[in-house]
C-alpha cells in the first residue's frame, strides 16, 4: 500500500511539473508573437504617417502603446502620434499626447523635445494677441521651462527666440487695454496696465510709450509728482525719443519743440510781410 502511494505521488509531481514547464513555454511564445505584433502595427502606422493620413496613423500608434506599454516603442509611438497631429493642425490632440507622455515617461532621452512640441502647439494658435492670451502665456511658460532646463539643446536656442516674440505679444495686450480704458476715461486702470508693461515688460518696445502715458494720466489726475517721476525716468532712459519731448512739453508747458520754433519762424515771417502791405 505504501509503495502504491508513493508511486501515485511521483507520478503527480512529474505530471505537475511538466504541467509548469508547458505554461512557460507558451508565454514565452506570446510576448515574442506580442512583439512581433506590435512592431507590425507600428510599421502600418509609419506608413499611415508618410502617406499623410495622421488620424488613422495616429490610432495605429496609440495600439503600439496598448499592445506593449513597457517597451522602447511606446514612447516613440506616443511622441509620433503627437507630431503628426501637430504636422496637421490637430493641436489638441497633439497636446493630449504630450501631456500623456510627459506624465508617464518621466526623465524620458527625449522629455526636452516633448516639452519643445508642446509649447510650439501652443504658440501656433496664436492669431491675435487681443483674443489668444491663454495661448500666448502657455507657450511662454514652456519655452522658458526648455530655457531654463534644457540650455545646451537646439530648442533652447529657438525657445529664446520665440519667448521674446510672446513677451512683445503680452505686452501689446496690455497696451491694447490700457487704450481701451483711456476711450472710457478710466484712468486709474488705465495707469495700472501701463504700469504693468513698464514692471514687467520693460525690454519691449512698448514701454517707452507707456512711460510717457503714465506722465499723461498722472497729470490729468492731479498727481504731478508721481508725474514727474515717471518724465524723469523716461528721460534717463529715452531723452532722445519722441514720446520724452512729448513728456516734457507737458510738464513744462513754456517748453517749444523744434516743430514750433519752425511754425513761430514762419508766423513772424508772415507778420512781416504782411506789415509792408499796410
């Protein structure tokens, strides 16, 4: 009896083990037909992508990421999908993509160039710095975030650029605003959207006029020495402009600029040409 059951035991090892050694064969065979799939499936959409049709190529990349989200493939797939809807003006798509992939691929090789894609999406849709303000902010914000952790790359240097284009936007929002209040005569909103382009956009080429509108309001409303202390700080940095003279002949108001020295030239001429017909 007991050789019996020993004998039935060792029978159910064996059985239990060759049972074992047959599920690992076939999972092995599946993540090898997994992969094979799935670089198929990315090919089919690398074809989808050159022949222009970026919707369809863009599914195809998203099954890339369903059918092996661990591999090197799957980032790539994402990053693909997201240029080809960008390639196309299919911006929110794109922009669905790169947030996805910067939030499950972190410290991927390739982050800096995500980051690139994504604030390019963003500065493209701007049309009009009256009405695209969230646009123009998003992009500022992540071309001075490739600025300021990725200096040493090629989108750093383009990022720079292209920053000091939406801070010349920013500010002419600003500017457009501070006019529109002044064609309403409100003028302490006006003063503080002036205030704004000098505070925080001085490099622009707006500030020196808005210097000399802060001179002009502040005179208007009585405050002649914040006034003047706006005129001196425009003459210190813009004595040779325009909108300096224009300050100046304000504040002091037996102040001539060339134009009317040249017009009381030609009025004392005519004066005395006038006499010798009398």
């Amino acid at each position: 009896m007991k050789i019996k059951f020993l004998f039935s035991y060792i029978l159910l090892i064996i059985f239990l083990t060759s049972c074992s050694n047959k599920e690992e064969k076939i999972t092995t065979i599946k993540e090898t037909n997994l992969e094979s799939q799935m670089i198929e499936v990315y090919n089919q959409a690398m074809t989808e992508f050159e022949r222009g049709d970026v919707i369809f190529a863009g599914k195809k990349f998203g099954e890339v990421e369903l059918l092996y989200p661990q591999s090197i493939w799957a980032p790539r797939a994402v990053l693909m999908s997201a240029y080809g809807y960008f390639s196309q003006g299919y911006y929110g798509d794109a922009i669905n993509d790169l947030e996805r992939f910067l939030i499950k691929y972190k410290n991927h090789p390739q982050e800096d160039y995500a980051y690139y894609l994504l604030a390019l999406c963003h500065y493209d849709q701007i049309v009009d710095e009256k009405k695209d303000l969230n646009e123009i902010q998003k992009s500022r914000e992540y071309f001075e975030l490739i600025i300021n952790n990725y200096p040493n790359t090629d989108y750093a240097f383009d990022s720079k650029y292209k920053l000091e284009l939406t801070i010349q936007m920013m500010a002419s929002k600003e500017m457009y605003l501070a006019r529109y209040y002044i064609e309403r005569e409100k003028w302490i909103p006006a003063i503080n959207r002036f205030k704004k382009v000098v505070n925080d956009y001085d490099t622009t080429i707006y500030v020196e006029e808005a210097l000399h509108r802060l001179v002009e309001l502040h005179y208007k409303v009585g405050l002649i020495d914040e006034s003047k202390k706006y005129a001196s700080l425009l003459g210190y940095n813009y004595q040779s402009g325009k909108w300096y003279e224009q300050s100046y002949k304000l504040i002091n108001t037996n102040y001539k600029t060339k134009k009317d020295l040249k017009q009381d030239k030609r009025n004392s001429i005519l004066k005395r040409f006038k006499k010798l017909f009398k």
